[in-house]
C-alpha cells in the first residue's frame, strides 16, 4: 500500500488484545480497518514463543476476566477457562487470537516510525521507508512511553495526556529442566520472583517437558535493565532456586527476555484519549490498569468512540 486517491479508512498501530479488539468490533460493524505491527506475530504482551525445545508463554501467562463482556469476547475466540477461571490458549496463549487474526487485515513486521497530518488525512511512515496513506482515522495502541513518542509531532495535547502514565520493565525467563521439580505448576511470588508457572499445568497442553516461564518482579528489572541477557538469565534460575528451596537439576533450556514495559502502575484513568475530532486515538492496558482486559475494555471504547464520533476534549 501507498499513497492512493480515496481514504484506506481506519489504520490501527498494534496488534496486542487492544488493537485487535478494536479491529475486530470496527470490522463487525462494517469499517474497512488495517492492522499494523512491528513484531512477527499478533498478540503483542500475550506472547509464546517457539524455540527448538517447544513453546513458552513468556508474556502474560493467564488471562483472568472480571466483566461478562470480556468472558464472552475470550469465549467466543475459543479461549479455555482453566479450573482457576482464567482464560488460557493451547499450544500457546497467543493462539487465543487464531481465529481472530485469521478475519483480519494485519500487516507484521511494519514498524510505523511517524504519524503525519499532511497527506489529505492521516498518513503513516514506516521503517523501511513507505509512506502510507490517507486514514481517516488512526488507532495507536503501543504501551505508554511508545505511543507517545508517535503522536507528539501530530498532537501535542494527546503526548501531555499520555506524558502522566508510568510503565514498570520486568525480566521473563524460559527455562526447561532435566527433572520434574516439587513445585505447584502455578507458583506464586517469593523474593524477586513475580510468579513462575510450568507450561504442561495450563489446560489442554499435552507437554512433556519439565519447561517454566518465571516473571521477575519489576525491581528486580530495574536493577539490571540493560544487562546481559545470558547473564539475567542465570541470576533469575539463581534467585528462583532461592526463593523456593530448591536444587535446581540441570538446565536444558535457559534464555532471559526483557519486557521494556510490562505493566502500568500509573494508568491514565481513563479507556483512550482522542484528539477533538476522534481521528487520532490513543489507547492500550496502560489506560485503565495493567491487565488484558484493560486493554480489551480501551480497544472497544475506541471503536464505539469511532463509531458515534463523540468527541472527547483533551
Ligand atoms: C510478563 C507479563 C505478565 C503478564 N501477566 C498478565 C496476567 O496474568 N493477566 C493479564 O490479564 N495480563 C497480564 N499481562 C498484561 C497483558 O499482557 C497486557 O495487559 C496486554 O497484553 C496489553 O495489550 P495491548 O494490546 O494494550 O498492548 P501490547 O500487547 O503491548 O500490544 C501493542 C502492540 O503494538 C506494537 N507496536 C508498538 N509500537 C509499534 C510501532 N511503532 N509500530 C508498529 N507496531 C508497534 C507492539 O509490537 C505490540 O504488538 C502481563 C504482561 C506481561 C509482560
């Protein structure tokens, strides 16, 4: 795609739960959408990642929902609710969005470097230098710090809104054992651990590999945001062996991944921020809290706000 004559109509950044569920209500109601993410599959924070040694849910590893509307959104994807009420995809979490992903128009890989206002609409710049356009409306999803960075040359009220939110980083890492360990498949926090959970205990997974992803909390990250990955990795088995007692057997696979920014603990308070007409809107978990449905509940506030215009005044 280039620049074309009429409107490509809505262009959303993002293709986490907050922009594919954006996508997916403005699709149903009849709006030509196109989805654009940096990364090489959809899902965003709800990650599983293939490796030689299998799969590892190293994003979000459950999706608990509060709301009716969110159970249904998960229910009618396929989701399956485990015997703790969250919500789990198998193989992976991220194939909770087949389905979904399969009804779209997504284009991965394509990093959008810049949002202009002079191409008779919105236009989008990406990295290996297309200029796409015009949009009628664009939806940016990206955590915080990263949306911001994109909409303040275009609007500078939206990037001042935004300016207030906080993201913490969190360390994840993959790791399959040699031997079972004594330990719940979900165990919860201890020390700098945030939680660690055995893949082959969610529902459905037929794994057997003794294979964990653990989640460090954020001030363990803090401390080592830059560091080096192989070198994280080791101090979290460390830390992990630690914090629960164990002797850890031997380690067949270990890698550490960085999550830059991981969750909120300083929402906006409010599902998205618009500018006055509603073409430029701005969105994702960080809004409303730091969990998936958050983000769900900022994706389908956009697409209504899209879908009346209403205007909401920065
Ligand atoms: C380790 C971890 C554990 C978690 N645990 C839980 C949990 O137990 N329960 C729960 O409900 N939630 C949990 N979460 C949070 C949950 O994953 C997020 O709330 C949710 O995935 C956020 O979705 P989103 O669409 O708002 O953002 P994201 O998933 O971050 O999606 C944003 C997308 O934008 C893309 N993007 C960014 N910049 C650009 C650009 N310039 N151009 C193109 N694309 C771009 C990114 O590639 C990404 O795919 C966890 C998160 C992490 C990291």
């Amino acid at each position: 795609m280039n620049r074309v004559e009429h409107s490509l109509g809505i262009a959303i950044i993002g293709a986490g739960i907050t922009g594919l569920t954006a996508a997916d209500h403005l699709v149903k109601s009849g709006r030509e959408v196109h989805v654009f993410d940096k990364g090489r599959g959809a899902g965003g924070r709800i990650a599983t990642r293939r490796t030689p040694n299998g799969v590892f849910d190293h994003g979000a590893p459950e999706l608990q929902a509060e709301s009716q509307e969110f159970r249904d959104f998960l229910a009618a994807l396929g989701a399956i609710v485990g015997e703790c009420g969250s919500n789990f995809g198998a193989p992976g979490m991220r194939s909770i969005f087949d389905q979904l992903i399969s009804k779209l128009d997504i284009h991965q890989g394509a990093e959008v470097t810049a949002i202009d206002r002079d191409s008779g609409g919105l236009g989008l710049h990406f990295a290996d230098g297309r200029l796409v356009a015009p949009f009628d409306t664009v939806l940016v999803t990206a955590p915080a710090p990263q949306a911001r960075t994109l909409v303040a040359p275009v609007a500078r009220e939206i990037a001042a809104e935004i300016e207030k939110v906080r993201m913490q980083p969190i360390w994840s890492c993959l790791v399959e054992f040699s031997e079972p360990l004594a330990l719940e498949g979900k165990s919860e926090g201890r020390g700098a651990v945030l939680r660690a959970d055995r893949m082959a205990s969610k529902p459905l997974r037929n794994d057997p590999r003794e294979a964990w992803v653990i989640h460090m909390r954020p001030e363990f990250a803090c401390d080592q945001l830059f560091a080096d990955r192989a070198i994280v990795a080791r101090s979290i088995i460390e830390a992990f062996g630690d914090a629960y007692g164990l002797t850890l057997p031997q380690v067949r696979y270990l890698e550490a991944h960085r999550w830059r920014y991981a969750f909120a603990d300083q929402p906006l308070g409010r599902p998205f921020v618009g500018d006055a007409g509603n073409r430029l809107l701005v969105g994702g978990d960080w809004t409303l809290g730091g969990r998936a449905e958050h983000g769900f509940q900022s994706g389908r506030a956009m697409a209504n706000a899209v879908l009346s215009r209403e205007v909401v005044k920065v």
